[in-house]
C-alpha cells in the first residue's frame, strides 16, 4: 500500500474504503459547507438512496482512496477511480479547512499521480468549480490543462481538467486544442 512520509508530522497513506468513508461522514460536510448543492429533483425515497449510496461504497473499479494524516488523525484525503482502462477520474480531494494553507494538497496531488503513474494511467481527468482556486492553481502548476466546461444540474457550472503523462500524447493532445506550447 502506499505510504509517504511528508516531514512535520504529516504524511500521506493509502486506506480502506471504510476508513476513508468514516472520515467522510465526520468532515465532508465542514469542508464543503459553502458549496450550493441544488438537486435537480427532490430525492424523497430512503431506499433507494441507501441503494445508491452502498453502490458508490462498494463498486468493485480500479479505485484509489489516500488520506493525509497528522499526528495520527486523517486531515486530508483523495479518492476517485478508473473510467476505462487507461484513464482515471479524481473524484475528490479535500484538506480539512484549519489544515489548508499548508501546501498540503499540493504534496496530496503529487502523490496521487505518483501513484497513478505507478498504476499504469495515461490521463488523469477532474471536475472543478471555475471559484475554487486552491485546487485549480496547483493542478495546473502541476501540469494540469483546461479540456472543457460542462453545466451540472446540481453543481452548475464545472471546469473539466485533464493531466497527461506521456510528453508526446500531451503535445498532441495541446495542438489538437490549438495550444501550440
């Protein structure tokens, strides 16, 4: 499993599916609580919620799930999964609010796509609100490129990113975008 010792007390590691979402049920709501989450259509049905919710629990994909720790206690954490064979979607990632500031994501995201690369991933995707420059200014430092927008019916407006490791499949993919850089 990976595991990578930060300095200072931090450090990044692979979990369980059961920690992760142990941790997600303590801090998702506090580390997002200025999101606007409007639901399409109101979702009045327990059953099929739970249903829904042990689906995205238990999906058997290729899934990565990395939490940032301090002293012991999870602060931060990434999860997501492959969409295909070769490409993998970064779910999300969060820093507790008192740990941000730290450059904290920045090292959570390197180590996520160290251990992406290790897995064999070519393309590496994301979704962002266009207002979140905390994730959005380190992914693109770190190689990220703006591949689209997309209107969500809960989330509105999305900035869609994408990283790609081979040096050669991302120039062609930057001229095919008309970023001759």
């Amino acid at each position: 499993m990976f595991s990578k010792d930060l300095g200072d007390g931090f450090s990044v590691k692979e979990v369980s599916a059961a920690e992760l979402n142990a941790c997600l049920d303590q801090h998702f709501a506090s580390v997002y609580s200025n999101r606007h989450d409007s639901g399409a259509v109101p979702f009045d049905d327990p059953q099929a919620q739970a249903k829904i919710d042990e689906r995205r629990k238990s999906d058997q994909r290729y899934r990565l799930r990395l939490a940032v720790f301090f002293e012991g206690s999870i602060v931060g954490w990434h999860y997501g999964h492959a969409t295909d064979a070769e490409t993998y979607y970064m779910q999300n990632s969060a820093v507790l609010p008192s740990f941000r500031g730290k450059g904290l994501y920045s090292q959570l995201l390197t180590c996520t796509l160290d251990k992406l690369r290790e897995e064999g991933f070519q393309v590496i995707t994301s979704i962002h609100h266009p207002n979140n420059p905390s994730v959005l200014i380190p992914k693109l430092k770190a190689g990220f490129i703006v591949t689209g927008m997309q209107f969500h019916e809960r989330f509105r407006s999305l900035i869609e990113l994408k990283y790609i490791y081979n040096p050669e499949r991302r120039k062609l993919f930057c001229r095919s975008l008309g970023l001759d850089i």
